[in-house]
C-alpha cells in the first residue's frame, strides 16, 4: 500500500516561511524563535470512564500575546484527542496531517489504524519534524489521549521532540505552565485518590483549578477571566467538548475563591 505521506510529501522537510537576515543577509536563527508564535500549557486526565483534555487559549510570541482564542486540541479521530504546545503553525500542520493519514488508511484498508500504529505514526512526524526543531524552529510537544477498542482501554501519552513515547497511567501536561503545576497532579492524587478512579465532574473541577494555577505563575498561560479554556472528553462513545454552561458554573466558582 502506498504511504499517505508518501503522496504528500511528508512533513519532515521544512515548510516554505520568510526567513529573517542578519547583517550578512544570512538567515537569522533568533529571529524565527523570536517571532514564532508558540501555544503554552496543556494536559491530560483520566477519569473512571475516560480521558479529558484541558488547554488555555493563549498563543505568545517571545514576551507579545499573539491571540487569546488558540484552539490547541484536535481530535484526529473518534478515539484519538491530540493537545499540543509548542510552535503552533507547525504542530497544527502535523495534526492536520496525521488526521488525513488515519483517514486514508481506514478508507484504503477498510478497517480502523490500531492505536500502535496511530502512536507509531505520531513518533515519526515528530521525528521527521527534528531538524527543524534542532535550528530552533517549529519545535513543539503533543500529548496525546486515546481510547483502545480492543482492549477497552484508555491512555494518556506525551512525547520528546525527536520522537520518543513515554505513557503516564493518570495523567499528561505540556507547554510552559506545566512545569508550574506538575507537582499538584501527585499532590491531588494522594488526597482524593488516583484521577482515574474519580467521576469526570471532579477531575474537571481539579483540572481547571490547575490551569488557573498556572495561569497565575507562568505569564505565557491565559486564564479565563474572558475566555473560557478549551476542553475535549474522550470517553467509549467517542469524543465532545464540555458543554460551556457546565464549564462557567466551575470557572466562577474557582475564581470566586
């Protein structure tokens, strides 16, 4: 069979952008990590029944605030939700790719992609995407929840740069705030218990309270003080957003404390 990518092109090689000079009109390296604009903080957590996925809405470049309505979780299919922090343009670019691969292997074959090789492919574009990301552009870092069919399971998975697969059983985070917060998922776990023995109410509540965390310590992280942030629940039905209503009544309760 032939590869998607094999008909596209790929996405190892760089993406045509203006390139910025120096003085000998040379291509300038800081320029692109300066002006590139890069979303920030993301996660993941389970929940007894699923996964949900949480992601502020503001996307930076250097110390500017490029846009306050960044859509950072894709679904690339039924089963699998991708959060993604890092430079945006190139890991929306990759996104949309992988969801057009899934696609075309289920309409070539006649049967859905196996969550091994859907995380298999996930590696390669991140590996395709090295040299890139090794000149100091279009690095980015996805987390990525999905739901196994045969196996009735659900995963929570996060990736270097080059590629590499790692698996938390309860949960994921991404992105600037992240190193702000990530003691607060082992903290919360210990008091109330592990996230995926939790009904998803709760875990939204505790969720939500970490992204307003970070939002206070990390300046590239929005809160949601004018815009809600961004939710996807992955569950055996399939994936949805939280309803907006339900998410107002948790975000004015937390920032109400």
């Amino acid at each position: 069979m032939t590869e998607f990518a094999e008909l596209v092109g790929g996405v190892g090689g760089p993406s045509p952008t203006h390139h910025a000079r120096d003085g000998h009109g040379n291509p300038g390296r800081d320029a692109h990590a300066t002006f590139e604009t890069h979303g920030t903080t993301v996660l993941s957590l389970r929940y007894d029944g699923g996964v949900l996925t949480l992601a502020d809405r503001r996307a930076t470049a250097g110390n500017l605030i490029m846009y306050d309505q960044a859509e950072k979780i894709m679904a690339l299919d039924d089963t699998t939700v991708v959060a993604i922090s890092g430079a945006f343009a190139r890991s929306i670019e990759v996104c949309r790719f992988l969801k057009h691969s899934f696609k075309y292997y289920r309409r070539s074959v006649l049967h859905e992609m196996s969550l091994e090789g859907k995380l298999t492919e996930i590696s390669r574009a991140l590996a395709g995407n090295a040299p890139m990301a090794m000149q100091g552009i279009g690095l980015f870092l996805p987390i990525v929840a999905a739901y196994d069919r045969k196996r009735d399971d659900f995963g929570v998975y996060f990736f270097d740069g080059a590629g590499a697969r790692f698996q938390n059983g309860s949960y994921a985070c991404a992105g600037s705030g992240s190193e702000r917060i990530r003691g607060t998922f082992e903290y919360i776990a210990r008091v109330k218990g592990r996230f995926e023995t939790r009904p998803l109410d709760e875990v939204l509540e505790d969720g939500l309270m970490m992204l307003d965390i970070a939002a206070d310590l990390d300046s590239a992280t929005g809160g949601f003080n004018k815009t809600l942030p961004v939710t996807r629940v992955l569950d055996r039905d399939g994936n949805r957003e939280i309803p907006e209503d339900q998410l107002r009544e948790i975000t004015g309760r937390i920032l109400g404390r």
